[in-house]
C-alpha cells in the first residue's frame, strides 16, 4: 500500500466529481485507490476503494477536466 495525497476526478454517483485520492493498493486484479468524494455525517458514505481505470478517475488538471467534459466550452 502506498500513500498518496491527489486531489482527482471521479465518475461516481452518476457524474463527475472532485476527490480526494489517499492511497494506492495493489491486488491481483490491479490497482484500487482510496477517494474520499464528499463529507457526510456518515463516516462511511462519501469514500470508499475505487478501482482504478483512465475511464472513471483522472488527475485533477486542465486535461482531465477537458476529457470529463467538466472544462470551459
């Protein structure tokens, strides 16, 4: 397990969203990362391990926002 402070981009909950990526694990399968997305009363909603894909999480920067279709038109 690797610790790792990135904030990123995340396809969650239906849509894209900032978050906080804390940890890297690697497994069999791949790489899963921690990401907190949002703060709730519930300390068990709003984070969780994500697997990792280009697809659903990407770096927080003028490129991954473009490609999430979150920058400016």
């Amino acid at each position: 397990m690797r610790d790792a402070w990135q904030i990123v981009i995340l396809h969650i909950e239906g849509r894209w969203q900032p978050g906080l990526l804390t940890q890297w694990r690697r497994l069999p399968s791949g790489w899963v990362c921690l990401v907190r997305w949002r703060k709730d009363p519930d300390p068990a909603s709003g984070w969780g391990w994500v697997r990792w894909d280009p697809a659903t999480i990407q770096p927080l920067t003028a490129a991954g926002l473009e490609a999430a279709g979150l920058g400016e038109p």
